[in-house]
C-alpha cells in the first residue's frame, strides 16, 4: 500500500507528459545522430527502423522514418562537424528529463555540477545507441556467427537452432541492460546495482507489453488520421512516449521504495 501511496503523490501522469515532451524533441536528433553513424558501419536505415518496428505502432517508424531522411539527405556537409556536436546535445535532452525524473522518484535534488549532469545524459545516449548496434548485429548477422561457428567449431545444428532463438530472444535482455543503467547512473543517489534490479524487470516487462499492446490497437483498430488529420502520427509517437515515459517512472519508484526499506532496515 505504502509503493502505491508513493505513485499517488509523486504525479507520475504529469512528470510523464513533461517527460514526452523532451523526448519528442530528442528522438529526431538521436536517430540523425544514429543514422550518420551507420554510413560507418555495414548496416542501412531499413535495417534500423526494421529493429524499432518490433515495438513502435507502424504510423510513428513512418513519421520518424520519413523526417530523418529528408534532414540526412539535404545536410550540408560543410557543417556536418558543427552539426554532430548539436545532435549530440540535442539527442541528450530525453535523457537528461529521465534524471530529472528519476531524481523526483528518489525525492533528491540535483547535487552534480551542469557539465557532470550533462555528460551523462550523453553518456547514456551513447550507451543506448551501442545497444542499438549491438542488437543490429545480431539481427543483421547473427546468421552469418552461427554459420561461422557451426563452420569452425564444429558446432552441432542444435546448437546452431539454439543460436537462432537467442539472437532473436537477446532484445529483451538489451532492453533490461539498458533499464539497468538508467536507473543506476541516472539519479543523483548513490545506489547498489541489485537494487536497482527490480523496478530494470519491472520496465522492461512493462514496457515491451504496452509497446506492443499499443502497436497492436494502433495498427489494427486505431484511426487518428481521422482526428488529427496529418499530424496524426506525431500523437502516436507522444503517446507512446508517454507510456515510455510513465513506465521508467514507475520502476524508478519501484527502485526508490525498496531502496528506503534497505535504508531503514540498516
């Protein structure tokens, strides 16, 4: 009763929209960011929104897909140097509102210097986009290992079967890695790693079943064009930010109830 308490009066619903909002301004500069990146390694932009479309509604992979493009193809690469930097930034804005939120999960105020705060948010960006590749090499290759280590190690073709399903099933364990560090590096607390294991499960349960529970009513029964006319698919991407947004809140307070029972137990 006491964690529910704490939702009631953290207003979690309002921290969230704040939340989305910021997100919805630092999506467009992170997949820039990102998709300049991939003309460095052996993957194309299909290849990336193939990974997102897993969990985001159709209508908003179409919005995010179409704008980044239009913004890659006419950059001046004069200013492509000036122009990383500002993404970058830019890019960090979503995850400097998760610690903003998170600190409000933990009832702390801000105690680390601007540029320490700043740095992590880029930090945690970068950390969010190597997860990113990470997971498109397995998509992308992860064929072409197995292949290999069947070819080299003499591996069995069960090993090979089993290889196949854990490249496909890795997604959910990147997604808690990720949860993880956000709610370990994020806050302006000092907190233990098991103790942030809780509401990391809790998010990355919570946040693949409403991903694809939204992407599921929004592509087959949804119609916001009808509403919103052409924006439509930016009240989708805000929405599902929203439900993002509200699910890092919750396990951050997941994570800050059980941390206060271990402090008062101690």
């Amino acid at each position: 009763m006491h964690l529910i308490g704490r939702f009631q009066e953290s207003d979690i619903a309002g921290i969230a929209a704040q939340m989305a909002y910021f997100f919805l301004l630092s999506i467009f500069p992170l997949m820039i960011f990102t998709v300049t990146l991939l003309a460095y390694l052996p993957f194309t932009t299909d290849d990336l929104f193939a990974l997102i479309k897993d969990f985001a509604p159709e209508e908003t992979i179409t919005t995010i897909q179409a704008t980044v493009e239009e913004v890659v193809n006419t950059r001046n690469s004069s200013l492509l140097s000036f122009g990383i930097i500002a993404t970058v930034w830019s890019a960090s804005n979503g995850m400097n509102a998760i610690i903003k939120g998170l600190n409000h999960a933990y009832s702390v105020e801000e105690t680390r210097p601007f540029y320490t705060n700043r740095g992590i948010s880029i930090l945690l960006t970068f950390g969010l986009i190597l997860t990113v590749a990470a997971a498109l090499v397995l998509q992308v290759f992860g064929r072409q290992l197995g292949l290999l280590a069947y070819s080299y190690f003499n591996a069995s073709e069960e090993l090979i079967a089993l290889w196949d399903w854990l490249r496909w099933s890795i997604s959910p364990i990147l997604i808690f890695i990720v949860f993880m560090g956000l709610y370990y590096f994020a806050p302006s607390v000092k907190v233990k790693w098991r103790s942030v294991v809780p509401g990391a499960v809790f998010a990355t349960i919570g946040w693949i079943a409403a991903s694809f529970g939204f992407s599921f009513y929004v592509n087959n029964f949804g119609n916001f064009s009808a509403t919103y006319g052409s924006i439509g698919g930016i009240i989708i991407m805000m929405i599902w930010f929203y439900l993002t947004a509200f699910i890092i809140l919750l396990g951050g307070e997941i994570n800050a109830y059980k941390n206060s029972e271990t402090s008062s137990t101690t």
